[in-house]
C-alpha cells in the first residue's frame, strides 16, 4: 500500500481509476473509458516514436 500511495504522490493522481504512461502522462477516465483508452494509445504512439528517434541517433 505505501508503494501505491507514494506513486499517487508521484504522479498526483486525483481519481481512480487513472493510468500513467511512460512515467510521464496521467491518464483519467472522466471523459470516458473509450477516450481515455484512445489517449493512451497516442501518448505510446509517441513515446515509440520518441524512443525509436532517440536509439537511431545514438547509432
């Protein structure tokens, strides 16, 4: 339980369920299951993307 209240600390997560991408996006569901879902998917997209630039520069 310390462990959950110390990421909710972390990521200042207001409401339940939330979901965090890459350490670095919080994710609600007050728009709805189905938008917050879509917003995940984006939030990955681009976070590959990001990773995939950064690992072929460092080549």
């Amino acid at each position: 339980m310390r462990e959950a209240e110390k990421v909710q600390r972390e990521f200042v997560i207001a409401s339940t369920p939330s979901l965090v991408v890459a350490g670095k996006y919080v994710v609600s569901m007050k728009g709805g299951q189905r938008h917050a879902l879509d917003v995940v998917d984006l939030l990955i997209s681009k976070e590959r993307a990001a990773d995939t630039a950064l690992q072929a520069t460092s080549k």
